[in-house]
C-alpha cells in the first residue's frame, strides 16, 4: 500500500499493490466530500459525495449508484433519523430516535419491515456464571475457559489461542496474526488472506494470492463503503450502514438492493445474511459464527466476547462484557472499550478562557474571535460577561486557573495526542507487545496532575464558559470569556482532548 498526503496532513490517495486507486477530497476544516475511483471527476467512479451542517454533522451521503443516505440531527447534535432513498421506493428506509436528558435512545421507530429482525421470538434461556464472571452454562449449552480466561469449550466446540490471548483455532478452522496482531490468514475449507490499511481491512486474498474482494472505507471508523469482486473494477456493490454502523444493505451499480441484512440487538446475523462486513462494520467470520473485533472475537450468541478484555478492568468490572450490556446506545471498534453508537461532532476551532486574576482583556478576547477563520467555526458565543449561548453538553461549571502550569500542560497535551494517535493505529492496543510501552505512557500522562486538572477532575474546574444547564444553555462566567468554536463534545474526554490542540471527529 502506498498513501499521499496534502500540506495539512491529511490523506488525498490510497494505491493498492495492483496500482487501483482512491483518492479523497477534503473541506478546508478536514471533512472528506469525495472519494473517487481511481481519481474519477464525475459519474459512478465518484463512489462516495459527502455533506455537512454548520456543526460538522453529516447530512448525506451519495453514492456513485445514486443512492442517497440522509442524517437529521437534533439540537444537541444527535442523531434524530437516518434514511435511506434507495433505487424504487420499496426498499426505502427511515430510522428515527429520540432520547432522554442522558442522550440514551429511548424511542426507535423504522418505517420499512423488510429491515426486521425475524430470527426467532421471545426466547428465555438460563445462564450460569463462576465467582470470575466466566459463563459456565448458556441454556443447554456448557462453557469452559482456558487458565488465561478465553473460552476454551463451547457445547463441542472447542478453540485455541495464541500467547497474546488472539483466536488460533476453533471448528474446523485456524488462524494466523500478523506481527501487528491483525488477522492474517483464515483456513478451514478454503484459505482467506486478508489485507490492511491500518485497521480497515480492505482487499481479501485466496492460497494463490489472486484478490478476490476489495474494500474501499468512508472517513468514519468502521465504515465499509464499497466492495469489489475480484480485482476489477466491473462488480461493485455499495454497502449501506444504519445508526450504529451495521451493514443492512448492499446495491449495485444501479441502485437496486441486492440483499438486506437483519441483525437481533446483539448482532446474531439472519440466515440469509451476506458479506464479510457486518454488524457494527465489523468481520464476520462464518466459518466460527463469530465477529472479528480486532483485539478480541466476539459471541452474538453470548452477548459477550471470547476473551477477557486487554485493557483489564479500564472498561469496566465484567472483563467479558459487550458495550456495557447496551448495544443500543454503544459500539466496541476495538474490542476494548464501549464507544457512544452516535457521539456528537466535534468541530475544529479554538477555546479561550480566562478568569478573575488573570483573564484576557474583552478587547483581546474579541481579537481572537475576529482572526479566527470564520469557515472554520460554527455560529458560535464569542463576548464576555452577561452572554449566554447554547452549546452541547459537558460538566464544567467552575473556573480554573490554568496559566500557572500553562508551559508544562501543553507540552503533555502534546504528547498526550500524539500517542492517541499512535495506539489507534495499533491492532488491539494493548494486547500488542509493540504498542504496550505507548499504552503504559498514554496512562501515565493521563494521571499526571496537569491533565487530571483538565480531564479527570470532574470537569467542574474546567473553566465556568462552559457551564451546563437543565436547558442547555451556559451562562457566562465572571471575568472575560471567550468560545470560538464548539471545541465541545458529549463528554468531558471529548473537551479535555480538545483543549490545547485542534479538535477532530
């Protein structure tokens, strides 16, 4: 694989060893608007044309067959529906939620049936757990574990695993890692060889090293966009995904639906199911009836994973545990931690706070709200005193004077990002011998008192500009203020993160 790069950073092509290629356009705030096959201007090549909101929401999605997949959101940048118009109307789908003050989904209304789980009706099966959290008994079906905790035995099932803890071998099949701990090679009745870019995986290979599938990804993380058959460019077919990322559909070059895909809430798949990328985006490996999480395999039939999680207890006292028992409202990209399905889009921009003894002067406050680039922010409160602004939630709502270690926290912020961005591009974070020595700094630093103040404090001594209300709204703060740019998520980390250096989605 070989990439490109513009002045800011961002990549503008992807070239597989075959010399097919994508290339990607980009909004001066870092959005992708287009992918396009093998540098396509205009017509099918032109796989994907994405639009955004003021806020850097998307709105739509449209793909190179002409189907078109829309996102409403509500004032608190949730997502409040997804449709997708399709070629015909039959196959036409509109998902909309609604949520309770803690931005849990409480209503969930489809409009088209064909999209229904049918699988099986109401089920009651007992289970049986040990003093370490580890199932012993599904209904009939008994487990046992190895000494590191996998699940060794399922009913007659048996599986194997590698030093790392990695899925070596179940039923009728083995698997191989490559040094980054991501899934090499898949053999039971035939082989699989499977190819990455970073954690996407994006071409599939047979024993004799002929590509048999390629992928091409949106921007989003797991986000399956188009598949190819073979190595041409001939067999397309679009994937389109609902709320939490799940593979619901495929078209073809015209648009027509080719299969719908129905999953229960914890991803068992329907029998007539189709493809590699499926619940949540993620692998589905039929040959084991199991999901490929990266750094652990996950059991819909369990609800939970194979294996205990990585990360230890950072995500949570059940090491088994799927997104906190809530696959409504969480994803698991990684197979480590629960992610929010729908966290709210985190915009570039800047945060300026000051404070009693040694805030910034209303007029330099208002000098940075001019100098800011205006394409880059949205409507946004910039003023001092006496200004209210609606913004999106978080927990701050007392001052902090930050100047004092202003030099030292910047330089941890620093480096805080950077290995963020160095772990996720590893395979299983922490599983990996490799990235072990970045995870352990990543939690060190994120202990030391100058990012605690910011990020694990409660938020409440963040800075008084950002106080949230019931209502939504923030009062302003005594002493000068300023906000340019949202710079603001649904949680604490999303601000923290934020703080001292451009914000991303």
């Amino acid at each position: 694989m070989s990439y490109q790069y513009d002045l800011a950073g961002r990549r503008t092509r992807l070239t597989w060893p075959d010399a097919f290629h994508v290339t990607y356009d980009h909004l001066v705030t870092g959005e992708v608007t287009h992918i396009r096959e093998n540098g396509a201007a205009s017509g099918i090549g032109v796989l994907a044309t994405y639009a955004y909101d003021d806020r850097g929401g998307r709105v739509s999605l449209t793909r190179g067959n002409g189907t078109v997949t829309s996102y409403a959101h509500d004032d608190a940048s949730r997502l409040s529906s997804l449709t997708q118009d399709l070629s015909g109307t039959v196959h036409d789908l509109t998902l909309a939620f609604s949520y309770n003050p803690a931005s849990q989904i409480v209503t969930s209304t489809r409009g088209n049936d064909l999209y229904a789980w049918t699988g099986h009706g109401n089920v009651t099966r007992g289970y049986t757990v040990n003093g370490l959290n580890q199932l012993t008994a599904a209904g009939s079906t008994s487990l046992t574990h190895d000494a590191r905790g996998n699940i060794s035995g399922m009913g007659a099932a048996s599986y194997g695993y590698s030093s790392e803890n990695m899925l070596t071998s179940g039923p009728g099949t083995t698997l191989t890692y490559d040094p980054l701990l991501r899934l090499y090679q898949m053999l039971g009745t035939a082989a699989v060889r499977f190819q990455y870019d970073g954690l996407a995986m994006i071409g599939e290979y047979d024993a004799s090293g002929a590509l048999t599938k390629r992928y091409v990804h949106g921007p989003g993380t797991d986000e399956p966009l188009v598949e190819y058959a073979g190595s041409g460019t001939a067999s397309r077919t679009w994937l389109h995904a609902d709320e939490r990322g799940s593979i619901i559909a495929r078209s073809d070059a015209s648009g027509a639906i080719t299969a719908i895909n129905a999953y229960d809430e914890y991803g068992i798949p329907a029998a007539t199911n189709t493809g590699r990328h499926q619940y949540t985006g993620q692998a589905w490996l039929p040959e084991l009836g199991k999901y490929h999480y990266k750094a652990r395999m996950y059991a819909p039939t369990l609800g939970r994973f194979m294996q205990t999680d990585p990360i230890g207890y950072a995500a949570g006292m059940n090491l088994y545990a799927y997104v906190k028992g809530d696959p409504v409202n969480f994803t698991d990209p990684l197979g480590l931690q629960a992610l929010p399905s729908n966290p709210p889009p985190v915009e570039p921009g800047i945060v300026v706070i000051g404070h009693r003894q040694n805030g910034v002067a209303p007029s330099a406050v208002q000098e940075v709200c001019r100098k800011t680039p205006k394409a880059t922010l949205a409507p946004v409160w910039c003023g001092s005193a006496g200004t209210t602004q609606t913004l999106p939630q978080n927990n701050a709502h007392r001052p902090v004077d930050i100047t004092e270690t202003e030099d030292r926290t910047k330089r941890l912020i620093t480096r805080f990002n950077q290995l963020k961005k160095e772990i996720q591009r590893c395979p299983g974070a922490a599983a990996s011998a490799a990235c072990r020595p970045l995870w352990d700094e990543y939690e060190q630093i994120s202990r030391s008192p100058e990012i605690q103040r910011i990020r694990d404090n409660n938020y409440d001594r963040f800075a008084a500009a950002m106080t949230y209300l019931i209502t939504g709204s923030v009062a302003a703060a005594s002493g000068p203020i300023a906000l340019a740019g949202w710079a603001l998520g649904a949680t604490g980390e999303a601000v923290t993160e934020c703080f001292f250096s451009q914000c991303t989605r």
